[in-house]
C-alpha cells in the first residue's frame, strides 16, 4: 500500500482572483465524453505520501498531463515539488511543524507571480477560477485545459476506500460502508480532474492523484466533496487537441492575470 497524506487548506477568494467564466471557450457545451484511455499521463508522487504538498504536487502534474497531451513530457522531481512547496507555503524542510498544506489560490497566485522552476526551464501560469458546481464548465476545462485543478473536502470513508483499494476504486457520495461520509471528515485535498465517461451523476470522473490514474469517481461524489475548481495554461507548454484558449480568450485570461498581480 502507499502512503498518502493531505493538505488542501480552505478555499478561499482573494481580490481581483482571475475568473473563467465570460470567456467564449466556457459558453459551449462540453464534449458529451472525455477518453484519455489511450493517453498516459504519467502522475507522481512527488512527496505527497509523507508531506501535506498536494497542491504543489497537483501543479506540477498539471504539467505533466498537458505535456502528455501534447505527446511528449517533461522532467519533474520529488525535490523539485517539495522545493515549490516550501516557496509556496512556507513549508521548511526538515520541520514537521511547517508541514500545513497549502491554499490553491495562494498557490496558483505565487506560481504565476514568480515561476516554478525546473531542471528545463521557469514555468509561469496563467489561471482562472470557474464555478465548482457547474458541471459543464468543469468538463470544458478537462476538455480545453489539460484537466481542472480541484480542492476537495475528503471524508473518512474516502480515505478508507482509496487505503482498501489501494486507489484503484470509484468513489461515490455514499460509500458509508467505508465509514464516515461527512464531507471533510478526513481533510482538505487537491487533485485533478482529467477525463470522463459522460455527464451524469454516476457517470465518472478519471482523478489524478497520488501518483496513480486509478481512482474515478462519480460526478455525483464530485458535487458533494468539492469546493473549489480552477483552469491554467501553461504558455510555455504546447496542447494538441486544439482547444488551447487563443485569440480574445487568451488575451481576456491573460489581462485579469496581469491585473491580478499588479494589484
């Protein structure tokens, strides 16, 4: 079995936080299914089985499954996350007590402000928040973006499950037979959505996380676990499917960002 730790604090808004939503790419209907069976994301752990870093290790991966996308991939270490980490939340290696988590918009905010920096190169991106309960815009962002950055509120039975499995299961919203249901129960996470089987409540959702493409989950369990959801692009990174925003889009997301930061 693998160890897995949490560490996705509260979401929160900050001011001026960019915003998906008035784009054209998020006015369309999203693909009636995402299949990405054939396509090999490559997820990590990238220090998420002992360190609460999960929002530094679900960003890097974010790369990683848009540089699969685009058919090839990019180096990313365990030390180079967990040195993200630190920067980001003020974690200090080597001091259990610093080891809190993160929030992902603080993340995100930090990210786009000064860099992650890889063995290839400083990466920079350009984010934006949607609705974390509109289903369809969340599908857009799978579909558009690479996969959708999520912060979930896990319950026990959810880390049961996964623990019973060993990842390999599909959650669901009532999976009482694992323990307590309660959202939250266990603590705050952050993963990323990537594919999906359709758009109903037990249709499911393929998540990233914890190194593993395993675990699915009902969109039925989305809607009640999650509470926070975000797109990014990755300029620096090419994406295949020709969904990339471009055009207005792009300039839209990119002047909220640079508004953002200059505020």
């Amino acid at each position: 079995m693998t160890g897995r730790a949490l560490g996705c604090l509260p979401a929160k808004v900050l001011p001026g936080q960019p915003r998906l939503a008035g784009l054209r790419m998020m006015a369309r209907k999203a693909p009636a299914v995402l299949d990405r069976s054939h396509i090999d994301p490559a997820p990590l752990m990238l220090g998420n089985d002992t360190l609460g870093d999960c929002t530094a290790a679900g960003l890097l991966n974010h790369m990683r499954a848009v540089a699969a996308l685009g058919g090839y991939q990019l180096r990313v270490t365990t030390g180079g996350a967990i040195r993200f980490y630190a920067e980001s939340t003020g974690y200090v290696p080597g001091q259990p007590q610093t080891d809190q988590g993160g929030v992902e918009v603080d993340v995100l905010a930090y990210a786009s402000r000064l860099g992650i920096h890889l063995e290839g190169g400083d990466y920079f991106p350009i984010w934006g928040t949607t609705d974390p309960q509109d289903r369809n815009a969340l599908a857009l962002v799978m579909a558009g973006l690479g996969a959708v950055y999520l912060g979930v509120l896990l319950s026990t039975s959810d880390m049961n499950q996964v623990e019973a499995t060993n990842g390999a299961c599909v959650l669901e919203a009532d999976n009482s037979a694992y323990g307590d249901t309660t959202p939250g129960s266990a603590g705050g996470h952050c993963l990323l959505g990537w594919s999906y089987t359709g758009l109903t409540d037990t249709d499911t959702v393929g998540l990233l996380t914890w190194g593993s493409a395993a675990t699915r989950c009902t969109w039925g369990w989305l809607r009640s676990r999650i509470m926070e959801a975000h797109g990014i692009v990755w300029p620096q990174l090419v994406l295949a499917n020709g969904l990339y925003p471009t055009g207005p889009d792009l300039a839209s997301l990119k002047q909220q960002n640079a508004e953002f930061l200059a505020s």
